[in-house]
C-alpha cells in the first residue's frame, strides 16, 4: 500500500502551495543522501518525498490525485519506473534549487560534484540543468607547408561533428518538453554504497538515465532519437599564425561538438602538422636550403637563382667559396611566433661532382690536375699533407 502524498509531507489536504514547497525542503533536506550516507532508510524517504512533492505542487497532478488517488497519477513512478504517466509541466524544480541555494548563502557555481551544496547548489546546478551536458571536444589535424607557416596563414576548414537537431532546434523532442528524471528525481546523480574491509564507500556517479541533466526529454524527436544532436559538417575558419610547429595546436573554444539537447558545444583543438618541403630543410625559424654548384664556379664566382619561400631570387657565388659554406639570405625564413620578423634562409654550398663526364672534359680536368697552382700543397694548407705530418708527429 502506498503512503498518502499529504501524509509523506505532513501537510493538511487543504495546504497552500507555499506551506507545501516549505514541507518539500525541509523533508528534502533531511533525507537528503549526502547528509544520510549509506542509509536506505532515507534514501527512500527522499524518494517519496520528491515524488510526493511532484505531484502536490503541480495543479493538474494535485487534482487528479485528489480525485483517484495514485492511480490518477501513475503510482508506477514509486518504483523509478513509468514517470511518462505524468502529465506535462512537471514541478518547478528550479525555484525549489533556487531556494534551497538561498538557504545556503547563495554560493553557487560550484562544480564539483557530490557535495551536499552542489546537489542543489543553486547556480551550478541550474545552469546545469539549463546547459545540460556539454559537448566532447574535437581533434583535427591540420597539415601545413612550410610557406603558410613561414607567414601564416587563414584556412577554412570542413569538420564533420555533432550540430544541433534541425527537427527539434536541438532540444531532443518533439514538443521541447521534458520532465524531471525518474531515476534520480531531478539531482541528476546516483549513489552506490560499497563495502570494503576498510569501512563502507559511497559512490557518487552522474544518473544513467539522465546523464546528470536531471531531466528528460518527452516526445523525443524521431531525427535524432531525443539526443538533440545529429552528426554535421561545418566550416570552420582558423587563423594560423606564423612561426607555429609540428604538434603545436590550436584550441577553438566552443568549436567542438554540440552538447546534447542544447549542452554547450565541446572545443576544437586543431593540431599543426608541418608537411616536408621539396627545398627546404626547417632550423627553428630558419631554413636551409642545399646548392650544389661547380667546382669552377666556386673557384671563379659566379650568380645564382635560388628559391626562397617567396619565390626565387638571384644571389651571388663569391670568388674562391669553400665547400659546406653557409650564405645567408636575411629574412627569407619563418616567422617569428612570438615577436616580430623572419628568421633567414641559409644556402648551403656544396661543389658539384659530375659522374660521367665527357672525354672532352676529362682531358681538360687532366691538364688542370698538372697545373701546380691547382694543388693544396701548393697553397700550404693541403690537407693531406698535414695530415701525413700530424701521423709522424704521433708515431715519431
Ligand atoms: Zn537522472
Ligand atoms: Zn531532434
């Protein structure tokens, strides 16, 4: 047999909606799970309580169970079942919250979860309850060569992630109603006591049934099975600034997937990746760029055209260049990412060694070889020579 709802309350049949909303609290916060932990006893009152107070401080519910008694009502709710007997328009939580928060300083806001005021906490809570579960956050990667990097770059991507349901502007039903959860009675948690040999431990988890929004949706919208989000594409417009590095990553706040039934949408970290360049080799804000150039150019001197990531240019071979020479190309490298201005380019010089050369060529390469003024040893600095001397040094 069920308990009456008046007499769960303690209220006359005749109570005002206030002298019933004050009962409400203060049942509600005696039984309340957080200051009774472990306790069935009153874990089932704060259930009944709830029930009994969502159906006594609605005006439709009060009347048809004043007429039928809990039958009038779907008595099946007491087993945390068939809450769908309800009619609309379920109680006014939210002012319940409200007060309660007052009741407690006004804190609010808090985030945390299991504390007696966070159950209730007013502005937490309500906002909650407003912005329901928040969306999970997107990862992108976005490749980049080194010439967007260099000066940074604005690209619109296409993403594809969870938007909001058109057919039901992103509520989940079809009639944006929803009713306060059966599983959890609005607080959008549930509790699991465990015993272990070190004393007993309360678990404190978000509702399955609600995911901790602590309502429902009725009539759920058939397009998006009452989850309010649909898969989507969007375009998306990043702005890349210069400088950036492989794995560094951009967080887009409020880019990410829509929550839920109007959860705040999750953010979109979009993560560089730098594509190899065909030139180029990245040092820092600098690039290196590898040239090859004749043995007789290098002798003699001589102009060049390179590519710079801003296209080619000329530069000049100077007379008489040694071999791993680096020529700086100032401000022709990546831009700084914090401050302003280009790193530079360096130009690598190496001596070109032909592998099959024509007869022709060989012979003047022979008369060149016989000419003395051709050989290290000539110029004192051979470095064969000095090797062979540093070896007699060694052996003696
Ligand atoms: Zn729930
Ligand atoms: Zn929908």
């Amino acid at each position: 047999m069920k308990k009456d709802y008046y007499e769960i309350l303690g209220v006359g049949r005749s109570a005002d909606k206030d002298e019933i909303k004050k009962a409400y609290r203060k049942l509600a916060l005696k039984y309340h799970p957080d200051k009774n932990p472990d306790n069935k006893d009153a874990e089932d009152h704060f259930k009944e309580v709830n029930e009994a107070y969502e159906v006594l401080s609605n005006d439709d519910k009060r009347r048809r169970y004043d007429q039928f008694g809990h039958a009038g009502v779907g008595s099946s709710a007491a087993s945390g079942g068939g809450a769908g007997a309800y009619g609309a328009g379920g109680a006014d939580f939210s002012d319940i919250f409200s007060a309660f928060n007052d009741m407690f300083g006004g804190a609010g806001g808090g985030r945390g979860r299991g504390g007696f005021e966070d159950a209730f906490g007013g502005g937490g809570r309500r906002s909650r309850a407003s912005a329901g579960i928040q969306g999970t956050d997107l990862k992108i990667r976005l490749k980049l060569t080194l010439e967007e990097i260099a000066k940074g770059v604005e690209k619109t991507l296409k993403i594809k992630k969870q938007v909001p349901c058109k057919e039901c502007n992103g509520s989940g039903s079809k009639t944006g109603a929803t009713e306060t959860c059966p599983t959890c009675h609005g607080t959008g948690e549930v509790r699991q006591a465990s015993k272990t040999m070190f004393g007993q431990f309360v678990n404190i988890a978000a509702c399955p049934s609600c995911g901790g929004e602590g309502r429902i949706v009725k009539d759920r919208c058939p397009a998006c099975y009452g989850e309010g989000i649909k898969q989507g594409e969007v375009r998306v417009k990043v702005t890349v600034p210069a400088g950036v590095q492989d794995n560094n990553y951009l967080t887009l706040r409020g880019q990410g997937n829509s929550g839920p039934r109007g959860g705040a949408a999750g953010d979109l970290v979009v993560v560089i990746e730098e594509k190899p360049h065909e030139f180029f080799v990245r040092n820092g804000d600098d690039v290196i760029y590898s040239l090859a150039v004749s043995f007789p150019d290098l002798v003699l001197g001589t102009k060049v055209e390179v590519p710079t990531l801003d296209g080619a240019i000329k530069m000049t071979i100077p007379p008489s260049t040694q071999p791993e020479t680096m020529l700086r190309i100032t401000g022709h490298g990546i831009g700084h990412l914090r401050g302003s201005g280009r790193g530079d380019q360096y130009v690598k010089v190496n001596v070109f060694v032909p592998k099959d050369l024509a007869q022709s060529d060989k012979e003047l390469l022979k008369g060149l070889r016989k000419s003395p003024g051709i050989s290290p040893e000539a110029h004192g600095t051979g470095t064969e020579k000095s090797f062979f001397e540093k070896m007699k040094d060694i052996i003696g």
